[in-house]
C-alpha cells in the first residue's frame, strides 16, 4: 500500500523545484559554507586546546571539546523539531546567532568557568549540518539530492585544509583568543547569504518540543561523562564514581521510558530501534567519535616537542600543524565528494564498509607509528580516506532509511548519537592518556608515547565495532532514487 501523506505533516509546495540548476549549485554553496562553521567549531579550537590551558592554568581542558559535543547532542534534535515546526532556516538562522554569542563570550573569557559556559551556547552549531541537509531534502530536486548531501557534508573536508593554516595565524598573532572572535564572525557573514539567498523549506509539521526528554537525556549523559572524566582522579570504586554511573544510568533509563510515553518524544524510540536506522546510528556513534578523537590525538603528536614527549613529539608550532592536516583533509574531502556520485549510483552502503576499513588500517598505523613525520603523515592519510568516505556516507544512508515524514526526527537521534560519540570516545582516550602521564610542566600534563598507542588502539577497535553495524545493514545497496522511492512506498509503520 502507497505510503499516505502523515497527517502531522503539513505538504509542500512544488513550485521551488522548477528553478534552475545553475540556482540550486548556489544555495548548495551557501550552506555548504555555512556547514564549515561546524567543523571550524571542531578543527579551529583543537589546536588551541594546549594553549587554552596553559593560558587558563588548567588541566580539565577536555571539557571544552567535551561540553560542545554534549550541549549539541542534546540540543539537535529539539533545534530540529523546531526547525520542522517553525520553519528549518527560521530556526538555522538563530542558531547561527546562539553560536556567535557564545563565541565571543569564550574570547572575552577570563576564567574556565566562562568559557564552558561559551563553548555550551556553541554547540547548537553541531545543528546547523543536519538543518542544512534537511533543507536540501526539503526542497532540492530529487536529481541533486545524494549529490547535494554529501557536497554538504564532504565539503567540511575544505576547513580541515584550511583550518590548520587559519588557527596557526590566528593562534601565533593573536592568542587562541583570536579563534573565538573569527568563530563570533564567519557564522554571521554566512548568515546573511542564507538570509537573502536560501528560500525556506516549505515542510512543516504540528507538534510539540519534548523539554522533559531533551533534560533527562542532558542529565544522564552529563553524569556519565562526569564519572569517565574523573574515576582516576576520584577512584573508579569510590562512591563519588560509582553514583555518578549508577544515577547516570537509571536517568538514562528513566528517559527511554519516558520517551515511549510522551506524545512527540525528542527521539522516537521506536523509529531508532528499527535495524536501518539503528544500524546507522552506531556508524555514527562510531564515526564522529574516532574521527574527533584522532584530531585531538594529532594535535598533541605533533606539538609535543620531543624532549617533552621522549619517544614522541615533532615540536611543531600551530601553524605547523597545518602541513600534516591539510594534505589528509584534500584527501578526506575528495573521498566525499566521491561517495555522493557513489551514492546516486550504488548506494552508499559500501563506502562506508570501506571507509571504516581505511580508517582501521589508519588507527593501526599510527598506534604502531608516531615517532616520525613519515609515520605520522602516513597513518593520518590512510585514515583521512576512510574519514572522507564516513561523513558522506551515513547522512546519505539516513535519507534511505526513513521516509520524508521522518527524516527531521531521524537526523535529529542520528545527530544526537553523532555528537554523544565524539564526546564520550575522546573522554575515554583522554582517560586512557591520563593514565599514561610523562611530566607536568607548567601544570599541563605531557603524555607518553604509550598513552597514545593505547589512544590509538582503542579507535582502531571502535571502528571495527562500526564495521560491523555497516557489514549488517540491509538498507543502502541501491542507488539513491530507488531507496527514496523505496521507503517513500513502503507500508506506514
């Protein structure tokens, strides 16, 4: 039986379509360049975390990866239903405002506290990929929608080619504070092309936001987040770690059966427990978690002078950085772009297999590898291939697992898993550095080589576990045409 229009959905209109392609190549500019401010978000303030701490005197610096990661999980899948209620570039454009906020108030930030308090209003940013590509489902020409996705998403390979070069100027002139007032400005420029030249998607759909879902979620995850962070410190059997993890989990639970129960959850149980959308779910898990983690990884294996690290450490400045990174981000974003054409052809279920067999053979490479820049420029390409091919695939593979009626709360639960990922894998590396400390100078803790190999290690094992999820996928072996043809007739469940 034909699938019925959801009666919570209100239709679109099809006159938008009929523009030209010409047209459509510029809005897919527009918020292509507008996605770089998630990856800046990422790629700009890595190479500034040892700076942020030495400057701020701390050693929980973690955090402020950690709680931008946090802050847009829980807060992507209520920006999308907003999104879907009010209208998707309504709400893109006062989240591109949020993130600005919050930028400035990290570079005008005296203390550690003020600065969390920034990187959170910066993590609604995390929103602005999977509002982007939601409008592109929303009103792109079915012809350029694969292609357009990935182009989207892939096109983020662009700032880690320029990222390095952008934070190593902005880091050795003006302090890492400098990253936060380019932060506070690139989103606003942008903002004002979507403004003038992106039209509104025309979806809408009545319903209400899940406030009570969206804390609960927070809660649990803060609390887990907390006790993986601080166990060495606290004692992984002290009562302070062990209340963390055991209330963690009962909130946690507490959430999964409130979201059964609640009208319109912020993640619609069901629908994640179906095996295309769970399946895609743990690639990202996955996915974002080890491609940050091996960006921070990175960071600290080529500033670490030698001296410092002893059997590691290439001494590289912040702008050096960049000819380590740029390189494997051409390779990365080349990867992306290749999966969208993949993807309207053949599906894009096989580009991740092989994404996440690249980014294996990558993570052994430099677990076993990171004493020489060949080694460590070796290993970071390898895996840059498989990074590439994983951030084009899985957006791709969520568009062929739901129908158009489900696609905003699915991309939410799938930005959702995506964001909790990169935060909980770089806590778990960073607990496994912190087991491994060298020296502490200046009260900055220097990692050994050892540390990294274990970092390293435990990456090349998640991405199997995401191998795995991506061998047993049923769903995106076919083209992309037929997959939305196929799940837009499929039976309403």
């Amino acid at each position: 039986m034909a699938r019925q229009q959801h009666p919570d959905v209100l239709a679109p209109s099809e006159g938008g379509k009929r523009r030209s392609t010409r047209y459509w190549i510029g809005v897919l500019l527009v918020l292509t360049l507008l996605s770089e401010e998630t990856a800046y978000a990422y790629n700009l303030v890595t190479p500034a975390l040892p700076h942020m701490a030495a400057a701020l005197g701390t050693s929980d610096i973690v955090w402020v990866t950690t709680l931008f990661s946090l802050v847009g999980g829980v807060t992507v899948p209520l920006i999308g239903k907003l999104g879907d209620i009010y209208g998707k570039k309504r709400v893109l454009l006062t989240t591109i405002v949020v993130m600005a906020l919050g930028s400035l108030i990290v570079a005008t930030a005296s203390s550690l506290a003020f600065v969390l308090v920034g990187r959170a209003l910066e993590g609604v940013a995390i929103s602005i990929v999977p509002l982007a590509y939601s409008i592109m489902r929303d009103i792109f020409p079915r012809r350029l929608v694969a292609i357009g996705v990935s182009v989207a998403t892939s096109g983020i390979g662009l700032t880690g080619i320029l990222a390095p070069i952008i934070a190593g100027f902005l880091i050795d002139h003006f302090t890492y504070r400098g990253v936060f007032f380019f932060l506070a400005a690139f989103p606003l420029v942008l903002g004002v092309l979507v403004l003038f030249v992106v039209p509104e998607s025309p979806v809408r759909i009545r319903s209400s936001v899940d406030w009570g879902g969206a804390l609960l979620l927070g809660v649990s995850i803060a609390l887990l987040l907390t006790a993986a962070t601080q166990g060495a410190t606290w004692g992984w059997g002290s009562m302070p770690t062990l209340g963390c993890i055991g209330a963690g989990v009962v909130i946690f639970a507490g959430w999964v059966v409130f979201e059964k129960r609640v009208r319109n959850p912020l993640v619609d149980i069901d629908l994640a427990r179906r095996k295309p959308l769970m399946t895609t779910m743990i690639a990202q898990f996955v996915a974002q978690g080890v491609i940050a983690a091996q960006s921070v990884l990175l960071v600290y294996v080529v500033q670490v002078p030698r001296a410092a690290g002893g059997d590691y450490g290439l001494g590289r400045d912040a702008s050096g950085l960049a000819w380590f990174t740029s390189p494997g981000s051409v390779i990365s974003m080349l990867m992306g772009f290749s999966v969208g054409f993949i993807a309207n052809r053949r599906g894009a279920r096989n580009p991740l297999v092989a994404g996440f067999c690249f980014a294996i053979v990558g993570s052994a490479l430099l677990a076993t590898m990171h004493a020489q820049s060949w080694q460590v420029l070796l290993g970071w390409f390898v895996f840059a291939v498989g990074g590439g091919m994983l951030n084009a695939a899985i957006p791709n593979l969520v568009v062929a697992a739901v129908p158009p009626e489900q696609q905003a709360v699915s991309a939410g639960a799938v930005g959702v898993v995506g964001s909790l990922g990169a935060a909980v894998i770089v806590q778990i590396v960073f607990v496994i550095l912190g087991s491994h400390v060298r020296t502490v100078v200046s009260g900055t803790p220097i990692y050994s080589g050892t540390g990294f190999t274990w970092g390293y290690a435990f990456g090349g094992v998640m991405c199997a576990a995401g191998l795995a999820a991506a061998i047993a996928m049923r769903h995106g072996r076919r083209s992309m045409a037929e997959s939305v043809e196929q799940v837009a007739a499929a039976p309403a469940h």
